[in-house]
C-alpha cells in the first residue's frame, strides 16, 4: 500500500461558464506547484490525477484536472457533494485531498 500525501486548503466554489455547468474549487497555486512537480508523473490523460477527497464529513473517490491556461489543478464538486453538505456558489470551503 502506497501512502497518501494530503493537502487542505480552504477555496470558494465557482461555476464554469461553459455548457455543462461545472462547479470547482481551484487549488491554490503552490500547492498545484507542487503536486505538479512531485507527483505529476501520477496524471493520466488531459492532465487528470485520481484522489481522495474530504469536504466536511464527506469523503468520496474523485480526480483533479490540470488547468494549463491557469497553472492550477481544479477539483470538480459533483451535485450530490454539494447538496449534502448544504454547499452554495463562491462559498468558501476547507478541502483535503489524498494523492
């Protein structure tokens, strides 16, 4: 078993502008640095990386997304995520993930 790196970060949650809607957190810039950096050899396709991540009491298997444009990786929050901790867009959320 391979151990877990885990990072937390408080961010706003923001909806994309394009067709489906997505809502995200963006990882602050060094913390993208460095997951880039040190575990960018991780990422699949279209600069995808699996984790863990934890809202709340909420824990779920998902993955981040490199952003090239911004320099940043971008959590999506799935409906469900944000519906059950009673989450709301450009609310300031405590994140962790686990790479």
């Amino acid at each position: 078993m391979q151990a877990k790196i885990t990072y937390r970060f408080s961010a706003k949650l923001w909806k994309d502008k394009g067709k489906g809607g997505w809502v995200f957190v963006s990882l602050p810039k060094d913390i993208s640095k460095e997951i880039k950096e040190t575990l960018g050899w991780q990422e699949e396709g279209w600069g995808r990386m699996k984790v863990i991540a934890s809202i709340q009491k909420v824990e779920w298997d998902t993955a981040i997304w490199f952003d090239k444009k911004q320099g940043i990786y971008l959590l999506p929050i799935k409906a469900e995520i944000r519906n059950s901790n009673k989450l709301t867009l450009d609310q300031f959320i405590e994140v962790s993930i686990s790479i």
